[in-house]
C-alpha cells in the first residue's frame, strides 16, 4: 500500500512538472513571437554636424520608433524618466565601448520612485519618442561611433528581457569652441572682441565678402565653419579625421594663416571687385546665398557665381560650403 502510495505521488509530480515545463515554454514560445513581431527603430532626429560639447548646447536627438508588426495587441510599460525604459551601446571603430553618463549610473543606483505608463499597440500601429543620446554616453572625443539601442519593456529593472534595435554611425567633430581657432577675433578699430551675430544668411554673405574685401581676416573667419572648409578637400579630410585633438587644432589655425598669406590658392579667399547677392532661400536650419561676383584683371573682368551652403548653429548661421560656377568674362 505504501509503495503504491510513493509511486502515485512520484506519477503526479512527474506529471505537474511535464504540466508546469509545457505551460512555461508556451509563454517563452509567444514572448519570443511577440518579440519577433516588434520593430525598435531609431534614426538620427536632425542630421546636423555633431561636436563634442555637452548635452544641452548640442545634442545627439534619436528618434525612437516602437512598431507592432505583429496579429496581437503588444503592452509595455514606459517609463516618464525614459533613463528607466531604454539604453544606449556605442564603440568606435576600434571597438572601444563608450560608458554611461554619472547622471545615468546615479539614476539608477539612488533610491527613487519610477513613473510609468502602461502603453497597448494594436497592430500595425506605432508609437515613437526622442531622446538625447548624450544623457546616456559620455561622447568626449571626436570619432565615428556605431550605437544601437535597447528597449525594456517591463523597464529597467527587468533589463535582461530586452528588444535591440537597428545599428547607426554617428561623426563627432572636436568642439568648434575649442578647434575652430586658436586666436580671439578682435575688432582693433572699436577695441572690442568680435561676436558673430543672429542676423539672415545673405547678411552674412555680406559682411563676409566685404571683410574680404577690406582684408579684415578676424571677420572674413567669424561666420565660416572653418573645420568644414578645410575638410571639403579630401586629402585634407583624411588627415584630419586621423589627427590627434592637437593636431586639428594646428592644422586649422595654419589654414587660416595660409589663406591670410595667400600661401594656397582658395576660391573662397578670392577678392571681387564687385558683388551682388542674386537670391537667398533657407529653412529653419540650412539655406544657400547665391552671390554673382565680378573679378578685375589688367585687361578683363571675370564673372563668377558663387553658392554659399549655410547652417544655423547656436541661433548663427555659418558658411560651410560653397560652389563657384564661371560665368565668362567681360
């Protein structure tokens, strides 16, 4: 009686846990086909040049996009805090992994209430947010970094259950601050120190050409993205991007010193006897000044269109790029 006993009991518990490991992997079978049917997308919010400055002055905006590709309605949690809901992985390209912000690590680690929303797609249906990418890596040197991010739908403390999205590469560009130039501009006939000012692209144009003009360098530079011009040569794009932070910033104030020299021949540094500014068009943050320029030779005038490629940086607008178009002689 005994030994049926035991062996009824062995029969049910062999049977609850056949019973409990069939229940458990049904729920792993329809996680991982939930998780299939996600799509956890981002993409850069505002393809500007990016520098190493702090968060606030500028940012790295990632657009994230939650998609439910699957047949059943999907439910996570999201955090208000999203520091809560998502991680950022970045390396560079020698596969250096970049770490956390100290505000993040102490987010996390400090005791504190976390506020969420319960969030239900249907499917085919999206729900996307932005984020900065800076408040969750340190980015302090310049290079190109590839980053993905991850999502947590039942937020950070369940971290290991995760949906990875796709894969960027991000350009971080030394800090304009620190490598456009070496020397202060100086406006030595007021005494003061010059300030580029929040004034319309074909205002900049203008003075710019004018500074030119009068062989004012410090003001011909103040609304040039210097690094960028450099860089529109591709031998010298290669060797600034394999340059050390210290040799950029060499390398920029000699091109600067060159050009003032007349040491390289550079159309932008060109003097125009005239100028008229043909048409202006520009968006919220890039625009064009096409400018018709006319150059005084012993025996001819050339005449040039000129293209100026301007961006908003900081409420500024600076000359990036430009394009120069021969018009003929006269």
């Amino acid at each position: 009686m005994k030994r049926i006993l035991v062996y009824s009991i062995a029969v049910f518990v062999l049977f609850a846990q056949s019973l409990y490991a069939q229940q458990n992997m049904r729920q792993n079978a329809q996680t991982v086909e939930a998780d299939s049917a996600i799509r956890i997308s981002i993409k850069l919010y505002d393809k500007t040049m990016y520098y190493t400055s702090d968060a606030q002055n500028n940012p790295v905006l990632v657009h994230v996009s939650i998609v439910n590709q699957g047949q059943n309605t999907f439910r996570f949690k999201l955090a208000d805090d999203r520091a809560f809901s998502l991680d950022f992985t970045a390396f560079n390209a020698r596969g250096i992994k970049l770490v956390q912000t100290d505000n993040l690590i102490r987010k996390r680690t400090t005791g504190q209430t976390v506020y969420f929303r319960e969030i239900s797609l249907d499917p085919e249906e999206e729900y996307a947010f932005i984020v900065n990418l800076k408040d969750y890596l340190n980015i302090v040197q310049p290079a190109v970094y590839y980053f993905e991010l991850s999502f947590y739908p039942e937020l950070y403390k369940s971290k290991y259950n995760a949906l990875v999205s796709n894969r960027l590469s991000l350009e971080i560009n030394p800090d304009p601050g620190i490598a456009a130039s070496v020397l202060v501009p100086v406006d030595y006939d007021m005494g003061t120190i010059l300030k580029p000012e929040a004034i319309a692209p074909d205002k900049v144009i203008e003075q710019t050409i004018i500074a030119r003009q009068k062989s004012l360098w410090d003001q011909f530079f103040l609304y040039m993205d210097i690094e960028s011009i450099y860089t529109k040569n591709e031998i010298n794009k290669r060797k600034y991007t394999a340059a050390s932070e210290q040799e950029r910033i060499t390398m920029l104030s000699n091109f600067k010193k060159n050009m003032a020299a007349a040491n390289i021949d550079s159309d932008i540094a060109a003097i125009p006897e005239l100028f008229s500014i043909e048409k202006t068009a520009y968006t919220k943050n890039e625009g064009t000044v096409t400018v018709l320029e006319w150059f005084k030779y012993p025996t001819f005038k050339e005449k040039k269109r000129y293209t100026y490629f301007v961006r908003l940086r900081d409420g500024i607008w600076q000359i990036y790029d430009y394009t120069v178009d021969n018009l003929g002689t006269e």
